[in-house]
C-alpha cells in the first residue's frame, strides 16, 4: 500500500482523487490546497507519491515540483492538468514529474499511473 499526498485547491477534486485511490489500496497521508503547503507536507510526511495540481494559488504545482525535486531527486510527482495544458505539461516533465493525469479522473487511468510510478 502507497501513502500518498493530494496537492489540489479544489476540495471537491482532492475528495474524488482521495476516493479513487483508497478504493485501489492505497493511504493519503496528506493533503495540501497550493504548492507551499505541498513542500511542506512532503518534507513532514515523506510520501510514496504526489499528485499535483498545476494550476493553484500561492504557489502553481511546475514551482512545488522544482522545489521536492529539489529536496528528492527520486521523488514520484504525478502532475494534474486540466485538457489543454500542453505547455506545462511540456514544463513538468522537464523539472521532473513522473507522469500526468488530466481532469476529469478516470478511475482506470488513475491506478494504472499511480501503479506505474511506484513500480
């Protein structure tokens, strides 16, 4: 079982990503609502794997990615996006994310990402 941290300013997407990921087996030890608040709970809880949001306040999810990268080359960051972010998308995966998932979540393509990321 993965713990993992939901990084997203939408209560309602964080409750539907929690959902999907407890009916596949896995832990969220932590959630963050904007990119400061996810550096943080990252460096305090150490999880398995992140998704991220990339579009929040505060601090977007391309600048909280550089900074766990930053502080765990091997950190697992699954970037969120909603359709039509190709640029960042294009950002993420150069700064280091492991993989994407766009909204809306489809239940299949959610396990099957976190299950590869944590190989």
């Amino acid at each position: 079982m993965a713990k993992l941290l939901i990084v997203d300013d939408s209560k309602t997407s964080r409750k539907i990503l929690r959902n999907l990921l407890e009916t596949n087996g896995h832990e969220i030890i932590g959630e963050a609502v904007n990119g400061k608040e996810a550096i943080s709970q990252f460096e305090k809880l150490k999880p398995d794997a992140v998704t991220m949001d990339i579009t929040m306040p505060i601090m977007d999810g391309i600048e909280a990615l550089k900074h766990i990268i930053a502080l765990d080359k091997n950190a697992k960051v699954v970037m969120v996006t909603a359709a039509g972010q190709k640029t960042k998308m294009v950002d993420a995966i150069k700064y280091g994310a492991a993989e994407f998932l766009t909204k809306p979540f489809e239940s299949e393509r959610i396990s099957e990402v976190i299950n590869k990321v944590l190989g």
